[in-house]
C-alpha cells in the first residue's frame, strides 16, 4: 500500500468548522483538526463507493463489492438503532432496547460519589431478590 | 471526613429550601451493552408511586392513585393525557381517571394484583410518566426496577444450592408472577399529550428487585445516598400506615439488618370506608374515597366541594381507632420508632400529642416521616437500595 500522501486544499466555511470542532471530543481517535477532516473525508468516501456501487457504477480498483460492503457496514449499523428510534425505519419493526436518551440539559451530576461497598451486604437481611439480568 | 447526611435529610432539606433534591449518584447502571435507568416503585394498593433520578441527580417522584378508566373521545376543548399500552385500547389513569369517574384497581397481594391487566398497564403509563416528567426523551429505555412488595411476601426461603441454608426471600408464589409479568417484559407505550401529541415509548424491565416495602424508609432514614449507614439507633420499629395494611416491622440495625413484620390490620382503607359512608349517594369508590380523604374535597353537582369537617369526623373515629392499634408500639420504650407511609399524611395532628401524652420525645425515641414525603419515601428508598444492590453487582 502506498503511504505518500498530496497535500490538497479545501475551503470550509465558519459553520462547516464549528461543526467539525463540535465533534472533536467524540472522535477520540482523531488527535487533530485535520486527523478529523481527513476521518470524515474518509467515512464520505466509503458512503460514496458504496452508493456508486449500489447504482451498478462498479467498485474501486482492488476492491470487491463485498469489500466495499464490509467498509460501509460498520458506519451504517452504528445509526441504524438511532433512525429505528426515531421511527424513520419501520419496515425494521420496533427499535431494540438502547442507551437511555436523556434531557438535552441532563448533564451527569458533575461529583459523583462513590456507593459504600458495604451497603448491599447491610440489605441482604432483609431479604431483598434480584430477578432478571444482572448489572455489569 | 465529611459528616454524612441521611437520605431524609437530604430531602427535607431540599424541601425547606424550595428544591429538588438533587444527588451525587448515578442515575443509571450498566447492564450489559445498555444503561438501565435506576426507578423505584412503590405499588401501594391506593397509589403508585415511583421515583426516580434525572442524570444530574435531580430526584423526581410520582404518586399517581391507583385508578383506571378507558379514555373516551374528548370531543371538544383540551384533551387529557392518556395511554395505550401493547395495542390495548388507550386508558386514563390517576387524577384523570377519578375525573372521570375510574374503577378502583385491585387491592391484596402482589400475585392477585399483577394478574390483572390494567394494573400492569397503570405501571407501564406510571413509568412513561415519570420519566417523561424527568425529561428522558421518548424511545427505548431499559429499566432497573427496585420494586417495593408487601413485607409479608418476605418469607424465609432454602436456596438452590444443596449446601445453602434458609434465608430471607421473596415468596415463590409473588416471585413466580413477578417473572411471568415484570422480569423481562417489554411494554410499549404510547402517550397521548393533553395537546393532541403523541409519543411512542417502550421499556425493557431488564432487571427487578423486589423488596420489602419497608426496607425503603428503612434505607432512608438510616443510610445515606452513598449507603454508608447514618445512625446510633440498634434497634427500630418501624410504623407503616399504608392504604391497604397497617403494619409493625421490627429492624435490628446493628450489627447487621434483620427484620421481622407483622400486620396490625387496615390501613387507612378503614378510613376511606367510613368517609364513604357520609355521601352515600356518590358510590366513590375505594380509590376515589381515599383521595378525597387527601384532598378534602370531593366533586359534589359539579362543584368542587370542601369535606373538611367529613375527614374530621371520620378521622376522630376510625382514626382514632387506628392509632389505637398503634399505642401498644409507641409504648415500648425499647426500640426508636419510625412513623411512616401515607397515612401520616392523614393522621400526623392527631398522633403528635397522643405521642406527647406518652412522655415520647420526637426525635430521641420517635419520628415521624415528614408528611410531606411520607406516601413516596417508601419509592424513594427502594430506588437506593437498588442502586446499592447494582454497584455491589458491578464490583462482583
């Protein structure tokens, strides 16, 4: 695989940026501004040679249509659960169990104590049960 | 070292400042690939109430009588929230429900209760309902239900293990419907706005835990938010004035926790019955009797109308009768006793100077559950002791 890279320029506006320094703290694997830019430029890319291939435009070269599916599918499984809870995907049927989704203000309480490890011992004599999946 | 606060303290001093009150604990726990949202249920035979935290910490709570009707058509001027639960045809519950003249819900043990349909829809609409209130967004959610059963369903019980010994469980009988209604289970809700919108919410109830009702005050005035146990008292016993039951339930505290219950016989029911009595013409029902009894006022040819001096009554004589069932507790002067449940709420003017009579110091040999938290503390404890219970399971 060749490991050179050509600088190219690009012009984004004001907005563009703010959305991509937005997302910074959530792409912990980019470790830059352009890391990120270079990420998205990237995951686009993927989105593209798949909607090319989907419309019969054939894949890249090297690459097969399973390839070129195995890239996409990761990236798209990610959103999926998100659209089915937004009802935008019914044909899917009822969206899974997911992470809560909270308040927009509801920020976790920002010095969160620590549970005595003893509390839970301390309730057993009074005969409680835990009926289901266990917390992990 | 920081000087530890009970959770009670935590609320009443919340309440004095005119706040929420807010913790410094998780609102969620893990469970597998999903975050349950920590809830604590008290289904009490007069009222659901349910607790439970905002990610902030921010405690919010519900009580919500135990009442049900199927919603009508609303044919003119604002509609009122309703539910449909699992594709059933959409239903009114609590206040809305008793407005419209709703059906009291079964009373008694948790396997008759939960058996009936509309109680389980009652919780599922319950659930939406606070969480809505505490501001999580419509969609799928996973709950950790910390569920407050009748102390009596406590029972001892021999474990799986050919080795284990008799402990303290729930009963087979509430356990096995418990798991066929509850563990599990999936509802999904949908939650028609009083402004015509609807929302679509379903619940996983991954996870319960049953517990004796009374192990939530007994949480709450005795641990703090954290667990780290905040008293000098060895021994409790602990008042429940319950809607259905009126029950004594003796703690010892230190060294470890152990309980025994026993019924001392109706709750404020007996209360509610007599107040029917006094309008005989309206046929309230049970339900709708006890939240006049709160309330003290009662739809009467479509005005609403002060019952004042009917609770009076009614609270001179079956009242009266009620703490008399109580004195034999009071007087012992063995144990710290614990005031607790709805019936504070009704009964705490009448009991503060028999106590006094009594030569009973508040606070050194008993305390009342402030009226103000009384119907909900039992949810509010059952929501901690599920988080103890979680974090402990996390750490193991």
């Amino acid at each position: 695989m060749r490991r050179a890279t050509t600088p190219k320029s690009l012009r984004l506006s004001a907005d563009e940026l703010a959305r991509f320094a937005r997302l910074q703290r959530y792409v912990p694997e980019a470790t830059s501004e352009s890391a990120l830019l270079k990420l998205a430029a990237l995951r686009g890319l993927a989105l593209l040679e798949a909607e090319v291939a989907g419309a019969g435009g054939g894949v890249p070269p090297g690459m097969t249509e399973e390839e070129v599916a195995s890239v996409i599918l990761p990236r798209i499984l990610t959103v999926v659960t998100w659209l089915a809870r937004r009802g935008r995907l019914p044909m899917l049927g009822p969206a899974p169990a997911a992470r809560p989704e909270l308040a927009p203000d509801a920020e976790e309480h920002p010095a969160l104590a620590a549970i005595d490890p003893t509390a839970a011992a301390d309730l057993d004599g009074l005969g409680g049960d835990l009926l289901g999946a266990w917390p992990d | 070292m920081p000087r530890h606060h009970t959770i009670v303290q935590e609320l009443l001093t919340a309440a004095a400042a005119g706040v929420p009150a807010r913790f410094a604990v998780r609102s969620t726990v893990r469970i597998g690939r999903q975050q349950g949202v920590l809830i604590g249920v008290d289904n009490g035979n007069d009222a659901l109430k349910i607790a439970v935290l905002r990610p902030d910490g921010t405690l919010i709570t519900r009580r919500i009588p135990a009442a049900y009707r199927a919603a009508a058509l609303i044919r003119g001027g604002a509609s009122e929230v309703s539910y449909r639960v699992d594709g059933a045809p959409g239903c009114w519950i609590g206040e809305t429900a008793l407005r419209h003249d709703g059906d009291d819900l079964p009373i008694g043990p948790t396997r008759q209760r939960l058996t009936d349909p509309r109680l389980r829809h009652l919780l599922a609409a319950g659930l939406v309902e606070v969480l809505h209130a505490a501001g999580y967004a419509p969609g799928s959610h996973t709950l950790v239900l910390g569920l407050a059963i009748p102390n009596t369903e406590i029972v001892p019980v021999r474990g799986a293990g050919a080795d284990e010994g008799e402990r303290l469980g729930v009963d087979p009988e509430t356990r096995q419907v418990l798991e066929q209604h509850l563990t599990g289970v999936t509802w999904s809700v949908e939650r028609l706005g009083a402004d015509g919108d609807g929302t679509a919410w379903q619940l996983r109830l991954a996870t319960v835990l049953p517990q004796a009702q009374t192990t939530g005050t007994l949480v709450a005035v005795t641990k703090a938010p954290t667990g780290t146990t905040v008293t000098d008292v060895e021994e409790m016993d602990i008042v429940d004035i319950g809607g259905g039951d009126l029950q004594v339930t003796t703690v010892q505290i230190q060294p470890t926790y152990r309980m025994t219950t026993r019924r001392l016989g109706d709750g404020t029911i007996r209360i509610a019955r007599a107040l029917k009595e006094h309008f005989p013409r309206h046929e309230l029902t049970d339900v709708a009797a006890q939240h006049a009894l709160i309330t003290r006022r009662l739809l009467v040819s479509g005005r609403q109308r002060p019952i004042d001096a009917e609770v009076a009554a009614v609270l001179n004589s079956q009242g009266q009768a009620l703490i008399g069932a109580v004195l034999p507790v009071l007087r012992q002067s063995r144990r710290f006793v614990m005031i607790t449940g709805g019936g504070v709420i009704l009964l705490h003017d009448l009991l503060q100077p028999r106590l006094e009579a009594e030569l009973k110091r508040r606070g050194e040999d008993y305390d009342f559950i402030h009226h103000g938290i009384a119907s909900e503390i039992n949810s509010i404890g059952v929501l901690f002791a599920a988080l103890f219970r979680a974090a402990a399971a996390t750490r193991s």
